[in-house]
C-alpha cells in the first residue's frame, strides 16, 4: 500500500501523555472512509471484468 497518508495509531512513553487532535481524527476518519468507498468500487470494476473473461 502506497505510505500515504501515513497515521501513527500508538506510542506510548512512561510518563508522558499524548493530547489527540480532534480535527485531525476526523479528517483522517474522510480520508480513510473515502479510500475505502474507492476501494471497492475498484473491486467491483475488477470483478465484473474478471467474470466478463470466463
């Protein structure tokens, strides 16, 4: 998979406490969601061609 967008989900460090950015989680949640609608249209694209060569 291409790296990007590129989202770092854990790290953890005794003693220190991350502060999560909201916006950036709901923009990261429209990206992902939109790759994932593009995904499987693909996907249906693909398999209709592939049934369409049997």
């Amino acid at each position: 998979m291409p790296p990007e967008p590129l989202i770092l989900t854990g790290v953890n460090y005794p003693g220190v406490k991350f502060a999560v950015d909201e916006e950036a989680v709901e923009s990261a949640r429209g990206v992902f969601s939109q790759r994932r609608v593009d995904g499987l249209e693909r996907v249906r694209v693909a398999e209709t061609v592939l049934s369409g060569l049997a």
